[in-house]
C-alpha cells in the first residue's frame, strides 16, 4: 500500500528493537531547513490575517503518519509534541480513517446537534461506550463540552452552584439573590474564589484564566478575580533521591493552601473548590508526589471545598494509566475531573452531588460534539486491542533512563530529567540554550515542545515505542555532542 | 433516490407556491405524541449521566432532510428553531455530504491541528474562501475559535490588550505590570471593564457571563465583575407605526449609556469596549434602529472604547443579509464582530488595530477546527448558488406578514410580531399560554423555540421557503383556533 514507506535510519541506535507499524514511516527525512520556502511563504499570506509569531511551520497532514509529521516542504520529523499533546494514537491511524468512511457516521458530521436539548438518538450509547468506559473511580457522570477552557469554565461554574446550594441549604434562591443576579451583584453573583497554584495552567477564558499563573504573557492586560493562589511544591530530582526534603516541601506548600483558605473566608470570599493539575504541564512539568495530593484532597474535604483535578494535558494514557490521578491511590475520589486534548472532545467528570439542581445552568448551544465522540471511541478501541498503556510504560522508562543518561553525559546544559510515562521533560542550562537545542533538533528532524522557563516537554503520542525512543535520543545526542 | 418524499400535505395552503427540494420531505408527519415512547426510554438512560431537564426529544438525524427534523419515534417535524438557530442550510444537505465523503478531506477530520502553531497548507486559502470572503466592510483579519462563548471571551481579551496598548502608549510593560498579573492584581490584572446592555446574551464562560444580562438561570451563584449595565430600548412594535416613541426610548438609552462610561471611568473600572447583539436574541428578540447602533458606535469612538457587534446568533444571512449589523449602514465599521452557530466554527473578525501585539496572547491549543471550514466553504457555495439571502428575504416578509395577520385575528392571545428576514419572533400574553402553543404546535408536527419572558422566536434554516411559512402559518392558526 501507498502508506507503508521503508527507509534506512541513520539515526537508529543497533541495540533498539525495531517496530514497523503497517501505516507508519521509519525514519525522520529533511530536505530543507525548517521552516522552509514552501512554509514561509505561507506564512506571509497568513500573517495579513492573524499574528504568526507563534507559527513553528505549515504541515502536510494527508503525508503525516503515526509518530512523524510532515511539512509543507517535504520534511518529515519525529513529533513528540503532537498538536501540544492532543494527537492520541498518532496522524492518520487507519482506525480512525475507517470511523470517516463510515457511511453510518456521515450524520453525526454533517448535522451538529444542540446536545442539551436534541441529542442523537445514539449520543447516550456513545458516552457509555467512549467516555464512561474510561471514568476515574468514583465518577458517574460526564459533561462534554467544546475545549479545555470551556470545560474548565463550566467545571468552576458547578462547584460554585454546588457551594451555594449548600451555603443555602439547598432552599429556592431568594428573590435578592434572582434580583441581584442579573446585574452581577452579591448574593446573587456571590463573592466566592477557586484556590490555584502558582505555575498551574487550566485555560484562557476569564474564568480558567484567574487560575492559570504560568507566564506573563496569558495574563498581562486581562481584569481577573481576586482569589487566592497557593505555592506549588518546587521539588527537587529524581524524586527518589530527595524523599525527605521533598515532602518538606510538600508540607510548607500544604500549610500555606489552609492558611489561604482560612484567609480567604474571613476576607468573605470563601474558597468554593481548589483546582489543581497532577503534573504541572505548560508552568515547567512539575511533579509532586501521590501523598501530596492525597493530604489536598482531604484538605479540601475538611474546608467544604470542591476539589477539581485538570486532567487536560495529562490525561488520555500518557503517564502509563488513562488519568494521570490514578497513581495517587485516593480513597476518596475527586469531585471533578476535567479533560480535553487526547480526548478529542472537552468535558468532565463529576460525582453524582455535583450535578447542577436545574437544567440551563450549565448549558450552551453545542456542549462538545458527538462526532469527536465517534473518533473517541475508536481511540479507545485501538488502546485496548494494541495494549498502548503498556507501551507507554516501557517507551516511558526507556525515555526517562535514557534522559538521565544524557544529563549525566552533559551536566553542564542539561539537569532535572522528570517523567512519568512518556510525560517527560528535562531542563538546558538557559532559556536560550533549550531554545537552541530545540531549532536544532528541528532541523534534524525531531520536534519537540517546551514549557517553564527552560524546560523541554516530550508529549509523543501513545503509540511511540522503545524504537522512537532510540532515534529520539540519537538525534539529542548528536546536537548536545556538537554543543560541548 | 431513497432521500426523495412525497407525501399529500393537510396544512398546506392551496395558494402557496409549492418547491419540493429535491432531498427534502413534503410536510410533518407525526406517529406519537413529543417526547414519544422511545425518547423517554433514551432520556431515562441519559438521566443517569446528565441533567436531562432542558432534552425535548432525542433525534434521528440520519432521516432528517433540508427543514424537517425527525425524532427516534418516526415523528417528522417542520423545524425552525433548527439546533438553536445553528444549521444554515437544512439537515442532511447533500453539498455537505459531499464534503464528508471526499476523499480529499479525511486528512482534515481525523487529524485536528494545533492551528495558532502547526497549520495545515490550505489553511490561508481555506480562510480566504470561507470566513474572509463573507467578511464585514472594515475587516480584514479573523480568528476562529471553537464556539461562541470562546469567541466573545477572545474577543473581549482583545479590546482590554488594545485598550491597555493605547494607555501605555505602545511601550513594553513595566516590572510591576509583568509581577502583578502573575497574581491577578492591578495593574497588571487591569479594573478594565465591557459595558453590555440588560437583556444581553454573550455566553456563558465567567468573562461572558458578566455581560449576560437575558435570565437569571445562567448567572446565579456564579462570582462576576462590577461591569456598567446600560438599558438596551424598549422599543414598540410594528417599528414604522412608532418612530417618535421608539426614537425618545433610544435617546434615553444613549443617555445612559454615556453617563456609565463616565461614571465607571471615574470609579477607575474605565471601559474598554461596548458589547452589543443586533438583535437581542435569547433576550426576547428586542429590536433597535440603525440610527440607534449608529449613534452608540459614535459614543464608542467618542470615548475610545471598542465596539464589538455580537453576530453569534444574528449572523449567518437569517436576517435577509449575511450579518445583521449590515442593515444599519456604518460608516465607521465595527472593530469586532463575533460569530459561531450557523458559521459551523466560532471565531471574530477585527480591525487591524484590535490584532495583539505579540504571539500567545490570543491563543489555545485548537483555536477552532479546519474541518469546520470545509464544511462552511461549501455552505457559502449553496447560499450564493441557491440564492438564499433572497430567499430568506421572500420568505421572512410571507413570516412576517403571516405573524402580522395571526396577532390581528387572535389579538388576546398574541402581540408585537417583529422580524427582520425570518429572523422573526411574536409575543404570546403570558408565558403558560407561549408554552402551551408551542407543545401543541410540536405535537402537530411545529417545532419552535422560546425566548425572552412569553416570547416565540423563529429561527428556520436558509432554506426555509414560503411554502414552509404557509405550513407553519396554518399550524399555529389550528392551534390558536383551538385555544379561543
């Protein structure tokens, strides 16, 4: 078939065991500096509509398989940043081809449902099927909704109808409350806050965005909420070798999340839910450990407050287990959990008490899409029959070793190699250095993204093998070797 | 072809001009009562993972045709609320079908880009042909987003970027602006403030939220900003039988208008733009004068706030013209117009001078979905082919006149029919009798949706002729026959 395309490799180490999937390519191949003619010129017909800066080049997706990503120009490089982690199973993996040739599928495409008021008549099987096979411990019920922000925004909005509810006594709203509403004014717009974290990231919308403190640039210029923001844990790597000052650290962060709550309330703007992602992604991947997490969680039980987990990033498989919270081992499970990206579709999960008293509270003209439901489930599908959880794990290990490996060799540019699953990152010396690093890599046919300060985020797709590791870690070896 | 029907029609009038489309059914047919037996069956499923309380029935979408929806009961019903006023050109259109089952396209469906870093190569044409070719005079850059509430949110973080641009005059941001938006304190976090207008729906995201005004549903217990809330017109019906009246009430408006812009620039929440639908919609389809949004773009300028025309649910070509605020005669364009529903993507044209000065400002991970602009290049292409804003015009004044007539005949039970195109809406005298009308019309084969306090909005398809206007027509005079 036109799909399968071998070449040698030059980059494959020897000792890697080599894995050719039907659809997929072998190898990186550049023919032109990246970006090249074809994309620049792109770019300039783009840039009289939109500001480009952000553009790294334009992409040929039809020639892009699997773990590779071809440009407009003929090059095609190893992607392990896939769409800033949103790409599951790799490009045009034949499964999801087959879901859109699918005669029986054309009308969830070609005819867009309101789903909170005309749902298809398979849209509960689907949710079942895709989502609800899949939910967190704990969790029964799921919210679809379009992207990240606006899961999030709609994930906040629960959790304040919930606290009011309570606060209320779950009594009719007074007619103060219904009045005062309408023109954003207390009771009926009450003054209460989301606790966050400094470095997290939930979103850009208004809402998401007076709980993102990642970097400057999302936020400048933007009127926010005054709610509070706790520190997150700065720990030190590998995580194993610093136990003890870690949860030092753990401790002096949780310490200040009670004294936020504490203040907060007597500042009358009570904490209504605490936010929080398991691997801090775009603020610098920073981890913390499952007993952190688990001492949040009954921080919060103990305040009254909502406790939301933002699986956007990391979930979908790409720690070794669908969500990413699952290492914890809570016993009592989140209140939400929020996702997007790996999914295909925005929503969340909630628990039964969470669920808005009225129907139109949590409402807008789509709420997500069935038709990314369709390609979900067949997302699913291919994880389960080809085990890629498993493969993350063992793709996972061999990137984390071989990433200690490199900072070893080259301490001096390269320190902090983090991960879980194939959720890695490693930090350069300068912001300049990694950017330097990343342009080179680039032209050698490795895309790669970054986050933090100077931090490199690897986020491949769940079907990048032991074998991709390998061509990863030649391509890096060679520029950091070139770099001394 | 199986996609052809003919069925004899008992509520077609014998003077309409009859155009059967050559994919599209005949006329309602109904087989149970709305929900049917099999609809309560799926809503009981989906009860278990949702709040259901907004489902009017579940779809069979794959035997739904140009203006006819059909339920998962066999019921074939007239539609003009059509998902929400967001289907352009009738279900199931085969142009669109056709988009679907190119084999040219897949590519476009199964791998969904990060468009503001990786797009793909015909993304500029592709923009060019789609949204730029329908652009508003005055626009020439456009953002798409994922749905209407991302769209406003953006949009609305575009005024408060240009708006702090402007007071700094254009030099970098200080240390302490830089610091303080980390922390979501001023100045970095401005007391910038959108004036929008009571009566108002922007969305439902918490930026949007502030400036939606229409039921206090969607705002109660969700926190929001002390933003200025203007009176939008009360403004008597028919317009042309009321001119002096509706011009005094608009004067008032204007008034007020003016005084909080200056009253909040005093309280150093200065306002940075002006939201406003065209026609207020979920509001209760509140109508004003060209010469009324004339003079409030004027006071926009005047005041260096931007102005920023919500074309969300007005735009399209429902109104006779592809964006409503066409109608109004600007000499000064708009600096933003928003849109989503019918356009299949979310996203808003600007001015150049609303474009943010540097990347990742305005951004997220998907920002938009090209698929969408498939679709929406060959909706324009059955629009201008078909001819359809004509129609729409033919068939909103048949609407219209028809509505006119209804009030004259059933003067206790309705009043204040009001339109522009099929954009059209009438009063019924309380809100028990409008739900009442419109379960009996669903139950006959109508299905139509609400707004406002005692409101019917009609929001049929583009395709929607005057031989469906004779059918609705005689629907709602048996029913209101009925009810004397």
């Amino acid at each position: 078939a036109s799909c399968i395309r071998l070449f040698t490799d030059q980059y494959v180490s020897k000792t890697a065991t080599k894995t050719v999937s039907e659809f997929e390519y072998d190898a990186p191949s550049m023919k032109t500096a990246v970006p090249g003619p074809k994309s620049q010129e792109l770019l300039r017909q783009l840039g009289e509509i939109q500001n480009v800066g952000a553009i790294h080049f334009f992409c040929n997706y039809e020639e892009s398989r699997g773990n590779y990503l071809v440009d407009v120009d003929g090059n095609r490089m190893l992607d392990v940043y896939t769409q800033i982690s949103s790409i599951p199973i790799g490009y045009n993996h034949p499964a999801l081809i087959k879901v859109m040739t699918n005669p029986n599928n054309v009308s969830a495409f070609v005819n867009r449902p309101a789903l909170g008021i005309l749902p298809p008549e398979n849209f509960p099987e689907k949710l079942f099927e895709s989502l609800l096979s899949i939910a967190p411990s704990g969790m029964n019920r799921v919210q679809t909704m379009a992207c990240g922000s606006c899961s999030n925004e709609n994930a906040f909005k629960s959790m304040f109808i919930w606290y009011r509810n309570k606060e209320r006594g779950y009594a009719s709203p007074s007619e103060q409350e219904v009045g005062t509403c309408m023109i954003n004014q207390s009771p009926g717009c009450p003054d209460l806050s989301i606790l966050s974290f400094m470095g997290a990231f939930h979103g850009r919308t208004m809402g998401c965005l007076a709980t993102t403190h990642s970097k400057a640039i999302h936020k400048l210029d933007i009127p926010s909420f005054d709610w509070p923001i706790a520190p997150f844990p700065k720990l030190q790597y590998p995580l194993e070798e610093f136990v003890r000052e870690n949860a030092q650290e753990e401790a002096r962060c949780l310490e200040e999340v009670e004294d936020l709550i504490v203040k907060w309330r007597q500042k009358g703007k009570p904490v209504a839910g605490i936010v929080i992602e398991p691997i801090q992604a775009e603020g610098g991947d920073n981890h913390a450990s499952p007993d952190f997490f688990i001492k949040l969680r009954n921080i919060a039980r103990k305040h009254g407050c909502a406790f939301h987990v933002d699986e956007v990033q990391t979930g979908g498989g790409t720690t070794g287990k669908f969500w990413a919270h699952e290492h914890w081992g809570l016993d009592d499970p989140a209140d939400i959990v929020s996702f997007s990206k790996k999914l295909l579709t925005g929503g969340y999960y909630h628990r039964d008490e969470l669920q808005p008293d009225k129907p139109y509270r949590i409402f807008n003209t789509w709420m997500g899409d069935p038709s990314k439901n369709l390609f979900l489930s067949e997302v699913l599908n291919v994880i389960r029959r080809e085990n890629l959880l498993e493969e993350v794990t063992r793709s996972g290990k061999a990137l984390l070793q071989g990433l200690y490996s490199l900072q070893t060799q080259y301490p001096h540019i390269l320190s902090r190699a983090r991960g879980q699953g194939t959720f890695c990152a490693i930090d350069a010396c300068s912001d300049a250095t990694r950017d330097s690093i990343m342009l080179k890599a680039r032209n050698k046919g490795l895309f790669m993204g970054s986050c933090g300060e100077k931090t490199i985020r690897f986020r491949p797709a769940l079907v990048f093998k032991e074998y991709h590791v390998h061509q990863l870690l030649n391509i890096l070896n060679d520029i950091l070797a070139e770099h001394k």
